[in-house]
C-alpha cells in the first residue's frame, strides 16, 4: 500500500540518517586524534630541532677546542663551588716527598757569610756547614773537529782514509759537518716518543742548545738512524712470534695524508708495532707470522680467525663493553648480560689460566657452553645473547 511503502521508505531514511551521524561522530573523532597526533608529530619536531642546534654547538665547540689556540687549554667552564686549590691539611695531606740527594756531585761551591750582619751591621760568628744540592741541565753544544788523514795505497792505488772512533760519518767535503749521537738521541725521543714535528724538534735543539738543523735534515738522519735499527726491529719482532702469547689490536693511522692502519703486538717484555698500507690478515702476519700457534688474545676483528694454529681468546674488555651496550638498550632482561660481564671478570669461572691439555680443553669448553646455554633460556630476545656466546 502507498501509506506502508512511505513509512517504510522514511524508517529507512532515519536510520540512513542515524548511520551517517555515527559515520560523521567517528570522522569527527578520528580528525580530532589525527590532530593530536600531529600536535605531537610538531613538537617532537621541535624537539629534534632544538637537539640539532645544540649537538651542532657541541661539535663547533669541540673542533675548535680541538684546535690549538694561544689561550690556555680550557677544562669546560669552572664549577661553582670549586675545591680549594693545593693539598689538604691534616692526615689528607699524603706522604710528603723531597727530591733525593745526587749520588754523584760534579762541582762544589762555597756560600761564604757577609762580612756584616744584614740587619744591625754586626759581626757575624761562624757556627756550621749545610749542605745543598742543585741539578741543571748543561746547554752546551760541544763541537769537535775530526782532522781525517787521507790517503792511498802505494801498491794498488786504492783511497784511504781514516776514522776515529767517535765519528758517527765518513762524510766530508760539502758533508763534512755532521750531528753527533747524543743530539740525534735526543731528537729521535722529541719526535718519535713525545710527538714532536721535526719543525718543532729542530726548534728545541736551536733554542736549547744552540744547535742549528733544517727539518728536511732531520728527517733523513731518523731515516737511517730507522734502517741502523732494522735488525733490532726484525729481532724484536722474532721474539714476539715465539711468545707463548700475543695480544693485538689495530688502529687507524696515516701516511702522506692518506688512510692507514697501525697495527700492534705485544706481549708481557715486547711490543711492536707495523705501520701498512691495509687490515687484513697479511698485514696482521707480517708482525707475528702466518704459522703463530700460541695464545691470541684479540677482538673480534675477522682477519685475526685466520691464525689456525693459534688458540684464540676474545678481549675480555670488548666483551664486558658489549655487556653494558646490552644492559643499557634493555635493561628489563639483565640476566645473562650481567652473567656474562661478571664471569669475563672471573675469567668464566675457572679460577686458573685455560688449561691447555686437548682433554681438558674439551670439558672446559663443554661446562662453559652449558653455563652460557642456561643464562640464555631465561632471556626472551636471545639474538644478541646467542652473538656474544659465540653461537
């Protein structure tokens, strides 16, 4: 009937209607979240902006404290409540140290009274001697003259010439004025053990000892002072592959300006160090040998599992770091991480070095990777766990 079918059609008009208002609350609802979302999306953006500027400011700060300046070394801005300078008294103050007595005394001199008291002007009676000591470097550059007798042999023709023991160079003519020993000493210290540049090394000599020496001239002499210790160096280096154990380690380093690498190794007397172009294996095998088949202690640089010969022992300080970058990313789930920092501190439990008897290498092994298995099953994210076990 046409009164059903108009009451049908606006019953279905209302609901439509209701539909759309339920549809239009949940868009306004969904637009009102959508909003917020993007309030906190802009002040997180903020946020990493205001980061930026200031992680910015550090890095400018740090390259220009990098630099030198003519200004003090700076320590940051001083405290507000900064500790009295100096020592402190009482039973803080700590052992109390003088300076020895020579055991060799090159010249004495005598501190004579004055005639007169200082004070009133009158005479002054003698009573004893004290006794005082002062060491002073000698700035003095001492130059010797060589008279070389030169000549041949009257049967072949040959040049001779002669040498005293002192001379450090057969040289002469253009070359005929050289630096002794104990000055190129000295300069190989100030360049290679302090980190002097040859500029500021050749500096040093001129204006403490009035030894005058170009910095090009200065290079070549630490050249062959290098290759006068080439057999030295080749028998340090042998001592080191014949060392029960090895520690190594690498670092970056540089040659003409270009990238490097400086690799070292040591033991409990010896360490050398090789300055090569590369990090691989090679360059590794060139301090200790290919065939090295004691201890390496090590990082877990790949090219370092090429020493099959070797028994290899990880750093326990790389495996404690990586236990604390552990804790601090999830510190709800410590277990095995704590486990595993305490127990490289420990040495694993043994008590004693590793032991080196194949069979006791073998049950050694077998109750550390079951102590390590059981603080693994308690850790629900077991991936890092499983790396730093070595699985």
């Amino acid at each position: 009937m046409p009164g059903l079918s108009a009451r049908k059609r606006i019953e279905e008009l209302q609901n439509e209607n209701t539909r759309l208002r339920e549809d239009i609350t949940g868009l306004r609802r969904d637009i009102t979240e959508r909003d917020r979302e993007i309030e906190r999306l802009r002040r997180e953006r903020d946020r990493l902006k205001e980061e930026r500027d200031r992680v910015k400011d550090e890095l400018e700060t740090a390259k220009r404290t990098g630099k030198r300046q003519a200004a003090p070394f700076s320590k940051g801005e001083p405290k507000a409540e900064p500790k009295k300078p100096g020592r402190k008294p009482g039973h803080a103050y700590g052992p109390k140290r003088h300076r020895d007595i020579p055991s060799q005394v090159d010249e004495e001199l005598d501190a004579h009274l004055p005639d007169k008291c200082p004070k009133c002007g009158g005479e002054i009676g003698h009573e004893r001697v004290e006794d005082q000591y002062q060491e002073e470097v000698v700035r003095k550059t001492h130059r010797t003259k060589f008279r070389v007798h030169v000549g041949s042999c009257l049967d072949c023709g040959t040049r001779v010439q002669g040498r005293h023991p002192r001379q450090t160079s057969d040289a002469i003519g253009a070359a005929a004025s050289q630096v002794g020993p104990d000055a190129l000493a000295l300069a190989t210290v100030l360049n290679k053990g302090l980190g002097l540049s040859h500029g500021q090394t050749v500096a040093v000599l001129q204006k403490g000892f009035g030894l005058t020496l170009t910095p090009g001239g200065l290079n070549q002499a630490l050249a062959r002072i290098g290759e006068r210790c080439e057999p030295t160096y080749e028998g340090l280096k042998q001592y080191v592959r014949t060392s029960p154990s090895v520690t190594m380690d690498e670092t970056g380093w540089q040659i003409g300006g270009r990238s490097a690498w400086l690799h070292v190794a040591t033991t409990a007397e010896v360490t050398v160090y090789g300055i090569f172009r590369g990090r691989g294996f090679e360059e590794a095998a060139a301090l200790i040998g290919a065939d090295y088949n004691g201890d390496l202690v090590r990082d877990g640089w790949a090219p370092y599992r090429r020493f099959e010969l070797a028994f290899h022992q990880s750093c326990t300080r790389h495996l404690i770091n990586r236990c604390d970058e552990m804790i601090l990313r999830r510190p709800l789930e410590r277990c095995f991480r704590c486990r595993s920092r305490t127990s490289c501190r420990r040495g694993f439990g043994s008590g004693t070095a590793t032991p080196k008897v194949p069979s006791r290498i073998t049950a050694w092994r077998s109750r550390l990777a079951d102590s390590k298995r059981s603080w693994i099953d308690c850790w629900t994210d077991r991936t890092d766990c499983q790396r730093i076990a070595g699985w």
